[in-house]
C-alpha cells in the first residue's frame, strides 16, 4: 500500500504533523556566540535574528495546516541526501492529489523579481530611501531543486512511478514589515 492508497481508503480524516527533527540552529548560533569575541557576535546574533524571523514564518505554515480540516499529511523541515547536494525542503505535504513541496520565505524589505529571474531585496528607511540593496538566491530555483531531490528519491526506491507521480512546487511569502514585490516577471 502506497502512502497515496491510504488517502483513497479514506484513512486519513485530518491533517497529520510529522517533524523529521528538532531544528538546532538557534542552539548553534548561542554556542557560538559565547564562545567568540566581541568584533563577531553582532554578525551572529544579527543571523540568529533572521533565524528567529524564518521559523516564525514557519510555525505560521504549521498552524494553518494543522487547522486546515483538511486530510493530508505534511512533514516538516525535511532534508533529502543525494550524495551532491542535500536539500533542506520546508515543508512536504501529501495529499490525495499529490505532493507538495512547499518553500516558507519571511521576510523583510521590498523584492523585486527581474527580467532574468534575480531576486533582489530593498531595505528602505522610514522615508522610503533605499538604505541597502542584495541579491537574494531564488526560491523558485531552490524549490525546483528539492522536487527534484523529493523525485528522485521517490522513484529510486520505487515508491511511486513517475507517470503516476504528480509534485507540485509552491512558494510561500510571508512578508515582515512592508514588504511588497514590485515586479514579477518569469
């Protein structure tokens, strides 16, 4: 029986959460910030702020599948080995449709999405004045990457077929302060 199978036998009713693993990142950043000097814990404690922020946009995906009433089952912060390249995927969600791979994004400035799909962010003082501009690397990039990952490793070990295997990818933006994409052009 296929995890699919389950979904047609209606044995599923509502939404089922599995966490691969506890995240230890913020564990890691507060080690390492005792343990280095003071010229490097403001970079750190700079990163361990932008952790916080990410995994704030991610219980909020949690809560809501969780509360969906929807009969699915979604795994969470799931990291795929290929020998090459790991993929640290969001979120999995199987339903009886598909799968979906889902990537959470929070966060701050204004995105700007070019004619050659580069990811730009803009932080903006309160006058609205660019103070900083980056490049950013594309989730839509990333997120083709883990279906890859995810379909592969399915098919390897035989778990689905691939004319039977329907993977969707979606991306999911969560904006902090007044974050807006000002173009989008794919």
């Amino acid at each position: 029986m296929s995890i699919l199978d389950i979904f047609r036998h209606n044995k599923i009713k509502e939404p089922i959460f599995y966490n691969e693993h506890e995240d230890l990142r913020i564990k890691t950043l507060d080690e390492l910030i005792d343990k280095v000097g003071d010229d490097q814990k403001a970079k750190l404690e700079e990163e361990k702020m932008y952790v916080l922020i990410g995994l704030s946009g991610e219980m909020n995906v949690i809560y809501e599948l969780q509360h969906s009433r929807v009969p699915l089952i979604f795994f969470h912060d799931v990291t795929i080995e290929n020998g090459f390249h790991d993929s640290q995927i969001d979120f999995i969600i199987i339903t009886r449709k598909g799968i979906i791979v889902l990537e959470t994004k929070k966060l701050i400035g204004d995105i700007t999405i070019d004619n050659e799909s580069n990811f730009i962010r803009y932080f903006k003082n309160s006058k609205g004045e660019v103070y900083k501009k980056e490049g950013i690397y594309s989730p839509l990039t990333q997120n083709r990457y883990h279906v890859d990952a995810l379909r592969s490793l399915l098919e390897k070990n035989k778990i689905f077929e691939r004319k039977s295997l329907l993977i969707f990818f979606l991306l999911f933006w969560i904006f902090f302060t007044k974050g807006t994409i000002s173009s989008f052009n794919l």
